[in-house]
C-alpha cells in the first residue's frame, strides 16, 4: 500500500515485488512508478489519481485485475505477457497502453479506458491492430519496427472518428513499406506525425 501526495519510485530491484498479489496506490496523489516485470501471480493493482507507469511482466496465471484509476497513467507489458483473462481499466484521463507489436491483436475489450496505444519492436513487424470500440485515438509507432523487409506489415483497423499516428522509431524506408489504415466512418479522418530521427 502507498500513500501520500509524492510521487513514487519503486523500480530498483523488481525482484522484491516478485509475490505480491495486492497492490493498492488508492491513497496516494502523486503518481507511483513500479516495475512488476518479475512478478508472475494474479495481482490486483489499484492505482494512485497521480500519472502512474506500471510495468508487467509475465503473463501470470488466471489474468491480472488492474484499475489506474485518475490520471495519466501507461501500463507497459513485455512481449508475450498479455493474459487472456486480463482485465485493464485505464481510469480516467489520457491513458496509454504499450505493448509489442506482434501483441497488437491483443488489444481488445480486455483493455478499457484507454486513448493510446504504443507499438514497439526489436525488428520486424507482420501484426493487426483492431481498434474497434478501443477508444484509442493515437497510435504510436516506436522502437525501430520494420515495415518494409520481406512480407512485414502493419494494418491499423476499424477507428471511428479521428486518429493520430506518431512515427516516432520506425522503419518506413523502401519501396515495400507496408502500413495500412482502414475506417469505419464516412467522416473519419487520420494525421500521422514524425518525429526526429523517424
């Protein structure tokens, strides 16, 4: 349990959080950081109404119960990590989801409460990410992803209304770059962004 109104780091050793089942911010405002990426149990997280970034490892057993509650707040999952029985509430605010990419067909109604949704990658892409009644708004691609090498592919399916994707590490060089959009809308409308060094 943490309280208070500092924001908290605990990410020095993740391997002290490796049993623990319940995990409750609920009485802190400052936003709390936690590496969880050794813990392998069915934990219940409750977060703070500070901006909180939650990283997950294994996939556990029976699926994790998380609520970020207000804020800001990122949940971060390693490549293979998401449960089929996972269940994450964003909260309220401007929540982001980071996942890898080849996990993007993992992203349904397990996932709620959230606006945005980055894509990572050690290399290569061949994935779907189906966005129908996510929410998600911005997709961020990152992490060197290569979308131009053999049948690598990216599609982004399904948003309703206005989507923005960020390029902000990806690999789009070639004459086979491979990125898909697809709306459900007669109105919908997409922006996409490059940052520095994209």
């Amino acid at each position: 349990t943490v309280t208070g109104d500092a924001a908290i780091e605990l990410t020095e050793d993740s391997a002290e959080f490796a049993l623990l089942e319940t995990i409750d911010f609920s009485g802190n405002s400052g936003g709390v950081t936690i590496d969880l990426d050794a813990n392998d149990t069915d934990f219940t997280l409750t977060g703070s109404s500070g901006d909180d970034d939650v990283t997950v490892g294994s996939d556990g057993v029976d699926g994790r119960t998380v609520d970020l509650g207000a804020g800001d707040d990122t949940i971060t999952f390693g490549a293979g990590d998401i449960n089929a029985d996972d269940a994450i509430d964003g909260g309220a605010g401007d929540n982001t989801v980071e996942i890898d990419v080849d996990d993007a067909d993992e992203i349904d109604d397990r996932f709620t409460n959230f606006t945005a949704v980055t894509l990572t990658a050690a290399s290569a892409a061949n994935a779907a990410l189906d966005l129908t009644d996510t929410g998600i708004t911005t997709v961020t691609l990152a992490s060197a992803i290569d979308l131009h090498t053999g049948a690598d592919e990216l599609s982004i399916d399904n948003y309703d209304g206005a989507l923005t994707i960020v390029i902000a590490d990806a690999d789009l060089g070639g004459a086979n770059a491979d990125l898909t959009i697809a709306s459900v809308g007669t109105t919908d409308a997409v922006s996409i962004s490059f940052e520095a060094g994209a």
